[in-house]
C-alpha cells in the first residue's frame, strides 16, 4: 500500500525532476552556477551509486547464473574474487605493490586481445579496401579512385613521424591536411546534426508537458539574473585592489 | 570432432608414459604436450587458421621492426622526429598556468585502459600526464587530473607522485586533492569537469585520450573561461570538435607518439621508427594492390585474405 503510494508519487513527480535538472543543466551555457552546481552534484551522487549497485548486482548474476554450478568454476570465481581483491591494496603503505597484480593481469589480456583483431580491422582490411583501379567504367569513377589512393597515401605518409616534412613531403603533407579537414568537416557536420536532432527531442518533451513547467526556468533565469546585477553593482561601490 | 579416445590411448600409452601423464618426467611431458598440440590442431583448432596467416605475419613483422629499432636506439642510433606544434605547446601550456597562478587541468579521456580497441589512446594519455606532471612540479604549477575509470584513478596517481618526485618535490603532492575520481558515467564525468574547471578558473586543458560526445562540452568550457588548450584523440569524429575548440589539436596517431616525443627517451623514439616501418608496409601494399587491380589481377587481395 504505502509502496504503491510512493511509486505514485514518484510518477508524478517524474517529469518535474526531468524537467527541473534538465534546466537547471542547461543553466550552465549562461554560465556556471549554484542551480547547474546542484544539479552536477546530485548527477554524480546518482550515477555513482547506480554503478555500484549495477556491478555488485552483475557480480551476484554471473555467480547464480554460471559460475556456482560446479566446483571447478566455484574455484575459478574465488581465485577471481581475490584477484579483485588485490585492488584495494592501493591503501596500504606497506602493500600497495600488490594492486599492481590484477592491473598487469587485466592489461596484458586485453591488449592481446586487442592485437588478434586490430590488425585486422585496422590495417589490412584497410589496406584491401584501398585496392581500387585506377581505371573505372567511367570518367567519374576513375576521377573518384584516383583521388581516394592519393588521399589514402598521403594521409599516411603524413603520419610518418621520423621524416621531416621537407622538399617533395612537404606538398604531400599538405594535400594530407586539406584532405583530413575535409573529412573533419563532414563528420563536424553529421555529429552536429546529431546533436541539434537531441536537442530538439529535449525541446519537444518540455513544451508537451503543461506550461507550468515554464515556472521553473522563469525561476532559474530571474535568480541568474538578479545575482549578476547584485554582484555588477557591489563591484562597482568597491574601490579597486592597489588603487588609491 | 576431436578424437577423445586417441588422446586418450596416447596419454596412457606405456611406451610413452610409464605410469600416469600427472607422474611424467619433463621429457615425457613435453612428448606428451607435442602429441596434445598436433592432434588438436589436426582434429580440432588449427594452428594456422585460414584468413588469418596474413595478419600473423603482419604483426611478426611490425614487432620485429619495434624490436630492432629500439635496439638500435638503445645502442645511440636513435631517429629524429619531426616537429609536432601540438605537442611543443604543451609547454607552454604549463609555463602559462605557472605565470598566471591558476591551474592545469590534465585528462586522459574516458576510455579504460582494458578497453581494447581504445585502451592505448588512454595509455597515450597517461604518457602525457607523467610528463606534465614533473613539468608542473618544476615550474610550481597547480595539476589537477580529472578520472573517469576507477581503475586509472591509482595509476594516475602514482605517474603523478612519480613527477613530482623526480622534481624533488613530492610534498607538494596532495593526490586526494589533485586527482580526482569524477564519476564512471560519461556525462556525470563531464559535467562535474566542465564545473571544476570553471570554478577553478583554469588556466591550461590538456586532454590527450579517447572521448566521446563530451568532447566539445569540455572544450567549449576550456574556451569560454580563456584557457590554452590543447585537444588529441584518435576518435575519428571528435577530432573535429578539438581542431574547431582547442588551440592545438592532436590528429589521431599523433597522440600515440607523444609520450616518445616529450620524454625524448631514445627507446621509445625508436619504437616509433618500428611503427613507420609498419606504415611504409601498408604504403607499398596499397601502391602494388592497386598497380595489380587495375592490371585486373586480384593476387594480392588473395594473399592479404590467406
């Protein structure tokens, strides 16, 4: 009963939170202050608290679901536990050498795994796309190969780092930076689309809620405002540091 | 399928093991690891799996070349890089914030080390921030580390100490003060980042590493309060925010050279060497796959898929 009561309210306060710590956040393109530091703050007493509990309730399914179901595995999970557990070595004066076990443990493994696919993914799949011909079916195609194995060339020429970019490097890296800012530019372009496609959703979630809504920015924006005029004016009866 | 009673025969075959394979000499033990390994390989995983020799032999190759130029930089032949803008003004950077009495902020990005696709732009990242960290001891700067991944929070605190030590001033490291666990959600990361640097009002932002949509939030910060900036990761799509924000931006693999690059250690500049022989590698494969594509012949693309 009381739980149903609480969920209730919890629900209808809903939208009021969401709306509440999406301004007080967006306080901040105005500049920074006690509502984006409220909101900063409780930001990141949340999502601290979410990822503990995400992970200790990760760690509790993953012992359910498969690693108490035989004695090998059970082992297998201690013997991780403890490893783990070196972590909090890193407090201790004495035996702070310890946590470097599990960090060793945890960065060997995955740089090699990283390396039974990186030279793939991001070398010779690379390599075999570029193998395009130079002569296509039509001008266009061949225009559009050709300056793709240039570009590709001499974006990589220009990440050689033991040959100063001098004499005939000194046009290829030059051609490299103009085709790496085009590229740049495409990607800016398409991430700032993204963005202005979140912002509007955002937009569209606080004016279909009912205008009272509109209460809280009139709010956040008149203290802004009348702290700044405050503080204009008290710096302006103050006499100026070192002055006469 | 592997063939379970063959393994089983030879494992327990007198001739091979007097007693038990738990009771073997080391002779008959490696005899027995031989047997194990062939017939895996022939009845169950090979050895050498199809489409994936060509890159074994690429990554022989590449650490063949890291291997012999950084001995040959160990033994005094060490390379000369070419001159990185982005990477000098890190020093001015911190002379700027030594000057103007406020603080430097330092990042790594927000990938974990573990990460294996962006683990080693964090590793590059924390390169930079052993290197910074002795600078600002030096010249008496104010350091402060932001920290996403809870397991980075120790290692930076220990490359920070580390500097400060080797500038002779390790009580001015207070590493509970100056590094700082933020939070491991992205944007509880950089909003309390985008807030600290503000209220600090810092003078430098140098953030070297992997980063996401927090990119041009930090940036935009750094620019709005008037810091010196310097931005590299080599997340394709946010080097566009750091080359439009920052005032020197790290394109890409330019990160990962920057740890050789400031520290001048001669064995790292000579890994680097090793890593161009790698790229010079991928410029003579393109130059011949086209040559031979456009000749209509697909024998390369053939070798590079073995």
């Amino acid at each position: 009963m009381v739980t149903d009561w609480i969920a209730s309210v919890i629900t209808a306060l809903g939208p009021w939170f969401t709306a509440f710590f999406l301004l007080c956040i967006f306080s901040f393109t105005y500049k920074e202050n006690p509502w984006f530091r409220f909101a900063e703050a409780t930001y990141l007493g949340v999502a601290t608290a979410y990822t503990i509990g995400f992970n200790l309730d990760w760690l509790l399914s993953q012992w359910r679901t498969v690693w108490s179901l035989t004695s090998t595995k059970i082992m297998l999970f201690s013997l991780a536990l403890l490893v783990g557990l070196l972590w909090y070595f890193r407090f201790s004066k004495k035996y702070f050498w310890l946590y470097r076990i599990p960090l060793s443990i945890a960065v060997g493994t995955y740089i090699g795994l990283s390396l039974r696919t990186m030279v793939f993914a991001q070398f010779l799949h690379q390599i075999r796309a570029t193998f395009i011909p130079l002569v296509a079916k039509t001008p266009l195609d061949t225009f559009n190969n050709i300056l793709i194995v240039i570009m590709v060339l001499t974006v990589l020429l220009y990440f050689y780092f033991t040959l100063e970019h001098r004499g005939p490097l000194k046009y290829t890296s030059i051609f490299a930076r103009y085709t790496m800012m085009a590229g740049f530019g495409a990607a800016y372009g398409d991430t700032v689309m993204t963005r202005m496609a979140l912002l509007i959703g955002q937009a569209r979630n606080l004016l279909s809620h009912p205008p009272s809504f509109a209460s809280i920015a009139i709010v956040i924006l008149t203290t802004l405002l009348v702290s700044d005029y405050l503080r204009v004016r008290r710096e302006a009866r103050e006499p100026i540091k070192g002055g006469p | 399928m592997f063939n379970r009673n063959l393994l089983f025969y030879l494992l327990h075959s007198p001739d091979l093991v007097q007693s038990s394979p738990e009771r073997a000499n080391p002779r008959e033990k490696f005899y027995l690891f031989i047997i194990t390994f062939y017939i895996l390989g022939k009845e169950n995983m090979s050895v050498l799996q199809s489409g994936r020799v060509s890159g074994l032999l690429t990554l022989i190759y590449i650490i063949a070349m890291v291997i012999y130029f950084t001995y040959r930089a160990a033994r005094g032949k060490v390379p000369r890089l070419r001159r990185i803008p982005g990477l000098d003004a890190i020093d001015e950077a911190i002379g700027r914030a030594a000057e103007m009495g406020r603080p430097l902020f330092i990042s790594h990005g927000i990938a974990n080390m573990t990460d294996a696709t962006y683990g080693p732009q964090t590793i590059a990242g924390l390169g930079v921030l052993s290197y910074v960290a002795e600078k600002c001891s030096e010249l008496g700067a104010r350091l402060y580390v932001p920290v996403r991944q809870l397991v980075i929070w120790p290692i930076a605190v220990e490359l920070c100490e580390t500097g400060y030590k080797k500038a002779g001033r390790p009580e001015d490291f207070n590493p509970t003060e100056q590094v700082r666990y933020l939070s491991s959600d992205q944007f509880g990361f950089s909003s309390n980042y985008m807030g600290w640097m503000w209220r600090e009002r810092a003078a430098a932002n140098i953030m070297i590493g992997a980063y996401w949509a927090e990119s041009l939030q930090l940036a935009e910060t750094g620019a709005r309060i008037g810091t010196i900036q310097v931005g590299g990761t080599a997340n394709i799509h946010q080097i566009p925010f750091f080359v439009a924000a920052c005032d020197y931006a790290l394109i890409g693999e330019e990160i990962f050279c920057a740890g050789a690059y400031l520290s001048k250690d001669a064995e790292m500049i000579g890994s680097l060497a090793g890593q161009d022989m790698g790229k010079l590698l991928g410029i003579v494969l393109i130059l011949l796959g086209v040559i031979f594509v456009t000749a209509g012949s697909d024998i390369l693309t053939k070798i590079l898929s073995w």
